[in-house]
C-alpha cells in the first residue's frame, strides 16, 4: 500500500474528516510513526470537541473510536492504569452495533494485559486478542485479524514462556493478512524472534529475507531495523561477534530516527544490544549499550536491573551478580520467557562463585526451557552456559542434561573424582574391580583408543606375549559380562565405544581458551573450569599410562583458575578472585607470588589475621 505522505499542520488542521483521520492513523501505526499518528488523533479530537464533525454514520461512534486508539497507544506505552480505564469507557459507552471501537478496544485490552504479565492477566490477554480477532475476522478486515493474532502469538504467549503455542499463532497471522500488507515486513521479524528463541536459524533467516524484501520501498524503516535487529540475534545465536556487532550497528542506524526509538522499546533494543555482545564476550561495547540504556530509563528500571544482572553474571562480580538475580525475582515483573535463562544465570553465577547448588539449578533450568516449548530454547539462548553446566546438572540427576552431552553418544565416563561409568540411560555400570576398571579408564583418555600391543605392555608389562593375551582377553570377558559391549576391538587396536569423557571435554574447552582473548577468554576459561570436578584418576596414582595427561590437565587447570583469578582483580571483585586462586593453591601450594595475591584480596576484604598468614607462608616459600 505504500507509506503514507507525511502532512504539514496546516494541511493536518484542514481535515474534516473524522472517518479520514482515523484511516491515516491506522494507516501509520505499522509504520512506527507514532508522532504523526498523535497529530492526526489530536486533530480528530480538536474537530469532535468543536461541534463541526459530521455525524457518526450507523454503527461507528467518532468518539469512542478515538478513545479506543488512545487506548492502543497508552497501552503500548505501558502506561497500563490509563488504557484499562479507556478500554472501559469504550466498552461501557458502546452498543452492539459499535464494532470497531470494540475491536480495537479489546486489541488494547490484550496488549495492557500482556504487559502485566502474571498468569491471571495473561489469560486476560488472551482472551482480549481472540476477542478481537473474531470481531476483525467479522469486520472483514483480514489487516487487524492478523494483527491480534500475532500480538497474542507474540504478547500473550511468546514473552509469557509459551514459545511453541506463540509460533503457531503468529505463523497464522501471517497466512491471514492479506497479500502486499504494510505490516507482513514488521509481522515476519516477529516471527523470526520467535524462530530465533526455539534455535531455528535457517527459518529464522528464510523469515528475515522475506522481510527485507517486502521492506525495500520508501517508509519501511522501522522493519528494516527490525530485520537488522534479529540478523544480529542470528548471528549472536551462531557465535559470530563481528556480525552481531555490525548488525546492531546497522539496527541503531535504521531506526534511530524513528519515533519507537525514543520509547521503551528503543531502550528495550539498547539492552539487548548489551546482552547480545556480553554473551559473545564484546565486554566494552556491550557495557556502553547498557549505559545508553539506564540513560533513559534511570537506574531502577527493572529492564535495565535485568540486564545489569545478566552481565554481571556472566562475567561480572558472581556475588553481586546472586543478589541482583534474587531482587529481580521479588519484583513486579520478569518476562516468562526468560524465567529458564534466570534460572541458569542464578546457576553460573553459583557456580562461579565457588558456591554449591549450580547442578540443581541447572536441572531446573533446562525443565524451564522445556515447559516454553523445546530444551533448544536454552541451548540457543546461552549455548556455552549449557554445555558448561550440563554435567553438573547430570550428576544432579537430569536426564535431559544427560541427553544434551551425549549427543547420541551412548556412555558418560567421569575420571575426575571417584571414576565412574553410565550408559545412555543413566544406569551406573559396576565394572570389576583391577584391570577392567584400568582398562576403560585408559582407554577414555585415548581419542582413538590403543593399540592391542600397547595396552599389553602397559597391564602386562613382564609376562610372555601369549600369556598376555590370554589375560587381555580375560580382563574382556570380565568387563563385557559386567557391563556389555563397551570396549571395541578392531583393526588391531581397543577403543571406547562413542561416550562424553569429561577430561577430554576438559581438555578441548581448555583449547578454546587459548584461541581467544579479553572477556571471551575470561567466560570460556570458566566453562572449562566447570568440567574439573576433582582429582583426575585418582585410583590411577602411580599408572605410567596416566602420567602425562595428569600433568597435561594440572597445567590447564592452574592456567585457567590463574587467568580468571586475575580478570577478577582487575575488576576488583575479591571473593570471586580469592575462591580462584585458593582452588590453585591447594593444587600448587608452594607458590609465594599467588599467596601474595592471596593476602591482598584477604586484606582488601578485611580479613586482615588471614591475610598475615598467608603473607607469612609466602615469605617462607620465598625463602626456602
């Protein structure tokens, strides 16, 4: 249809027409042009106080039509008291016959609603779009039919944690409007959010495409920034920072003009700019986006504390970052959707800070993910919280988390702490005690397993060939009848069948660490960390075969605790850089610059008898 020609004051003024003023203000509403839509509103109230407004024909009221406008636009605004009394005024002035003011009115009612947020008003809102739904589909107007749906897909459901009921409705609303509608292009990047959230890249994309290409002509900048909103929330989803970056770069730029840009929506994108770039370990840039953000808002908006929170549990002071989370729980509102991604922040944060509890919320968390619509939902939204966490949530009994690691692979071997073994069902299995045990457990921390010779010489070091064989093959005689086929024998060589081994997990997140650098590093030196659960194979002290990978992982994991040690400390945050280099102390207790360390962080947390000690022991190490 084409933007429509914006109107000068005094052309405006000339208008007088109500039925004509409130087509340009339906007209302008998928635009974003809020400030325009306002005039021509404003117009039609100065024309119907004036007494010079033709009469309202059979079955529309000019009245109560404005104040069910009034009420769409309050209620987008979240002034909330204000379009529940004007919805109320519309219901209660009009007849039967009243149709549009009653439709637009309840589609006012839904969105007020949707922004209260608790399960009674979300039901509310529900019930308010399909209300209006029906009452657009009986107007003919297939345009606002398929509005209602996709606010209730999106409102109603979507940001209420009803992800999957969300995508059904708003993939319905756009099979209703009608072909060439000015909102099909703001419509389709709905639809990509929600595609987005459920971990559908590629329809998500397909989606944004089609977007952009009904958004190419004059007056569709705010679908264009919209489309360059969630291309960044792609590319955030598939780990690619100098995309997500420009991207959102470009999103500001399409949109900044536009009027949505100065209401809470705009402060909502400048929030999750910062969200979207911490999660990619773009420390600085997100940090300005928040300050941009708390600009507006000021320093109590829920958003911006929700925000603040999230990146501070990420890669902020733990502590300070458990305290938020729980304010934010005690408060008005928090978004259903994000419930499960609360819950696993709460979880890392725990986890980060040394404290106990991180499995169990976890496990909570992924059943959140679930109860949305899909455990994808978490994988998408924090995909390296996930893989970090996962096993703790399975030795916390998550059969999901379980499900998430193997990855089709059918055993979970733990070598760090006490040795253990379950299949793909979580059931424990009991290997025999001596060499089967030995056998499995140096087979895990071999990729591609050993070859048959070599594994006699390790379990077998002075016996004759034959007779070394005839033993091998006892010790797998002993091992497949306590727990089935886990060891392969092919080509000359014995492996593992496929399992998630957590020092090789170790070791391949420890990699990822030393690709990376500033912020990014700091968050995936903690998701390795998260792997080393204890001692690596302690039964094994004195095996040859388990020598080298023992001093392999104690290097890492000295590497890593040393590097977020210092992260802490340059942000000043000693609990959190304390509980690190503590943990390496006890692995490395004999050196005097990581006490020294030590000491100041306990002197700055007033711990100062604490604090001499270890400067004590530190002087000692030096001097021996």
């Amino acid at each position: 249809m084409g933007a429509p020609g914006e109107l000068t004051q005094a052309e405006l003024a000339a208008v007088s027409d109500p039925a004509a003023l409130l087509d340009r203000a339906w007209a302008l509403e998928p635009w974003g042009r809020y400030a325009e839509r306002e005039a021509a509103l404003a117009r039609l109230e100065t024309l119907l106080g004036s007494g010079l407004a033709p009469p309202s024909p059979a079955g529309r009221d000019w009245h109560l039509e404005l104040l069910a406008e009034r009420a769409v636009d309050v209620g987008r605004s979240r002034r909330l008291d204000e379009a529940f009394e004007l919805v109320q005024e519309v219901v209660s002035g009009a007849d039967p016959a009243h149709e549009i003011a009653l439709a637009r009115a309840m589609l006012a009612s839904g969105q007020a609603w949707a922004w209260v947020g608790t399960d009674e008003a979300t039901r509310e809102s529900n019930r308010a779009f399909a209300e209006a739904a029906e009452r657009f589909a009986a107007l003919g107007n297939r345009d606002w039919q398929g509005s209602a749906l996709l606010r209730r897909g999106y409102s109603g459901c979507y940001q209420h944690g009803d992800v999957a009921l969300g995508e059904t409705l708003i993939r319905q609303a756009l099979e209703t409007y009608p072909p060439g509608s000015d909102r099909l292009p703001g419509a389709l990047a709905s639809y990509a959010d929600v595609l987005i959230d459920l971990g559908r890249f590629d329809d998500a994309e397909a989606a944004l495409d089609s977007a952009a290409a009904l958004a190419e002509g004059d007056g569709f900048e705010k679908a264009r920034g919209d489309v360059a909103w969630c291309r960044a929330r792609v590319a955030a989803g598939r780990g690619d920072a100098r995309s997500t970056e420009r991207l959102l770069v470009e999103a500001v730029r399409a949109t900044s003009s536009m009027d949505w840009f100065g209401t809470h929506i705009g402060t909502s994108f400048l929030l999750e700019c910062a969200e979207l770039l911490d999660l990619l370990g773009v420390g600085g840039e997100a940090q300005r986006y928040l300050e941009a953000a708390r600009e507006r808002a000021g320093d109590e908006d829920e958003e911006v504390l929700q925000t603040q929170a999230v990146i501070r549990a990420r890669t902020g002071d733990p502590r300070r970052a458990l305290d938020e989370l729980q304010r934010l729980v005690r408060g008005e509102w928090l978004e259903k959707r994000v419930v499960w991604r609360h819950t696993l922040l709460t979880a890392w944060a725990t986890f980060r800070a040394g404290r106990e509890g991180a499995g169990a919320l976890t496990a909570r968390a992924l059943e959140q993910a679930i109860a949305c619509g899909s455990v994808e939902i978490a994988r998408a939204g924090e995909p390296l919280l996930v893989s970090a966490l996962a096993p703790m949530a399975e030795r916390a009994g998550s059969d999901t988390a379980r499900r998430l690691m193997l990855g089709g692979r059918e055993l979970v071997v733990r070598l760090f702490g006490t040795a253990a073994v379950t299949d793909a069902e979580g059931h424990p299995l009991e290997l025999p005690p001596g060499m089967p045990g030995e056998l499995v457990r140096m087979l895990a921390i071999q990729e591609h397993g050993l070859l048959v010779d070599v594994v006699l010489e390790a379990l077998f070091p002075d016996a004759p060939a034959n007779a070394a064989r005839q033993r091998l093959r006892q010790v797998l005689t002993r091992l497949r009848a306590a727990a089935g086929e886990i060891v392969v024998r092919e080509e000359g060589r014995l492996r593992l069948v496929p399992a998630w081994i957590d020092v090789r997990e170790f070791l391949v997140a420890s990699n990822r660490v030393r690709g990376a650098n500033g912020a990014r590093s700091v968050q995936l030196a903690y998701a390795a960390l998260a792997l080393h659960a204890g001692e690596l194979l302690p039964e094994d002290i004195y095996a040859e075969w388990a020598q080298d990978i023992r001093g392999e992982v104690r290097y890492r994991h000295l590497e890593l605790l040393d590097l977020v040690a210092a992260d802490a400390a340059a942000r000043g945050s000693h609990d959190e850089a304390l509980t690190a280099l503590e943990a390496a102390a006890r692995e490395d207790p004999n050196e005097p610059d990581r006490d020294v360390a030590i000491a100041e962080h306990l002197q700055a947390l007033g711990r100062n008898q604490a604090a001499a000690h270890v400067a004590k022991r530190a002087s000692l190490n030096r001097a021996s």
